[in-house]
C-alpha cells in the first residue's frame, strides 16, 4: 500500500501530539520533519530528542519517514535511534560564485558523510531546487550519480523539475539509479517587475497540484510503470497562502495525488 507524508514546516509552533492529530487528520500517514533550530526537535540533540518525537507521533499512527536536516553525527545518530532512514539535503552555492569550486566542496561533504550512512543505516537524498545549485535532475545526478545509491540517493521534486522545465518521464529515468524519494508540489514562474537595467525578473509562485507546470498525472503513471515503491511526499508549499488554508490546500492535493497514485 502506498505511503504518503507531509513535510511539516508550516507547523513551527504546534505541540508534537497536535502535530499527530494534524497530519492523520489530513489524510497522511507519514511525515517529513524539519530537523532545524526551532522546531520540535532540534539537530544539536536529535540523539533524544527525535526518538522522543517519533514515539509520540506514533501514539497518533504517524511515523516520521525523513527529516530535512545537516549532515552531522548527532541527527545521524537521532536518526538511527528514531527509526528514521533518509536525511533530505540541497545543494544551493551563493549565486555568481565559482559553481564548480561550490560543488567539489560539497561532493566533499558528501564523501564524509558516507561512513555515517553506513555506520546508521541512514540514507541521505540531495533534493533539485531551482536558483542555483542542482537546480535540474541532470544537475542533481552530476553529484549523486558518483555514490553508492545504498548511502547516497536522489530526492525527485515536481515543482523544481517543472521550473526546469522538464519532461517528468525523462527526468525520473535519469534519476531512476538512485531515487529514494518523490515531492508533489507544483508552481510556475511569476513576473515581477523590470529592474533598473531593464531586465524582467521574476520569482518562483507555489500552487496546488493541478495548476503547476508539471503534470502529476503524468509523473505519476511513469513512477508507477517503473514500479515505484517508496513513500509519495508533498512538502505543502504555497505562495501567498494565509496559515490557516495551508491544511486545506495540502488536504486537496493528497486527495488528488491519491486519486491517480491509489486509481
């Protein structure tokens, strides 16, 4: 059966068995937690508190299934303890620097966390992400393509592989060696306004599923054809969204993601 989760950000403030009740509520059975400063759990003492966090959110029927964290000894560690099996990472270097100096650094940081992946049996995925960096899955597989996929995968998201403008068949048989994990989200380009040099500029606007640039449908009968087993997540992002309607957008789009991931 497949699994579904929900990338929490949006839920800073809510009390970890909310948090449960919150996720179920939408229809998710997994989540994706932000292991940050700030949050329920923070990186410099995963070690107890996320094993914390997990049993609590299974007391609600909700299992974390990756967290979006650094790559450090004590979230390796609280991974392992919590039963959690993929740290979600990016690769974005400051715009207008050397990319390729950026990139063997982080290639290099990567290296270095490949003992902990074995040491935890903990994964770690590099995500797309449009701006600078691996902003494309051919860009994203020029780094992870170079590991080991036990220790080292490949994070598919929709929306980024839409401003990249990608076909999504294409784009998840590139990365097909090494995914470990999906994102639904969508969005499309927005202009903003022209600068002083005359140039257009624009920004990147997140919607719900079905009135983005990629077509979930499409992606999702691909990931299927290949027989695509793990989890489906949806980091419920959107752009000029009051708190509130979050939940309510995010809740429509599983029941839409569902509708062509379950037929």
């Amino acid at each position: 059966m497949a699994s579904f989760s929900v990338f929490t950000k949006p839920w800073k403030e809510t009390s970890p068995r909310e948090l449960g009740v919150l996720v179920r509520g939408m229809g998710f059975d997994a989540l994706e937690f932000p292991l940050r400063p700030g949050y329920q759990a923070e990186p410099q003492h995963a070690e107890t508190e996320l094993p914390k966090l997990a049993n609590l959110l299974a007391e609600e029927g909700v299992r974390i299934d990756s967290v979006a964290s650094e790559l450090t000894p004590p979230v390796f560690a609280g991974c392992a303890k919590a039963g959690v099996g993929l740290i979600r990472t990016m690769f974005m270097p400051p715009a207008g620097e050397d990319y390729l100096v950026h990139e063997a650094s982080f290639i290099a940081a990567l290296e270095k966390a490949v003992p902990l992946c074995e040491q935890s049996g903990v994964k770690v995925g590099l995500q797309m992400h449009y701006g600078t960096g691996a902003t494309n899955t051919a860009e994203m597989m020029r780094i992870v393509g170079r590991f080991d996929p036990r220790f080292i995968g490949a994070v598919w998201d929709a929306a980024h592989s839409g401003f990249a403008g990608e076909a999504p068949e294409q784009a998840i048989d590139l990365c097909w060696s090494h995914l470990c994990l999906v994102n639904f989200k969508n969005g499309f380009p927005c202009f903003m306004n022209r600068g002083a040099d005359g140039e257009a500029r624009f920004r990147q606007y997140m919607v719900q599923g079905p009135d983005g640039l990629c077509p979930w449908p499409r992606a999702v009968r691909y990931l299927q054809k290949k027989a695509y087993s793990g989890t489906w997540c949806m980091p419920a992002e959107y752009d000029d969204c009051a708190p509130e309607q979050v939940e309510k957008y995010a809740s429509e789009d599983l029941i839409w993601l569902k509708k062509w991931v379950n037929g």
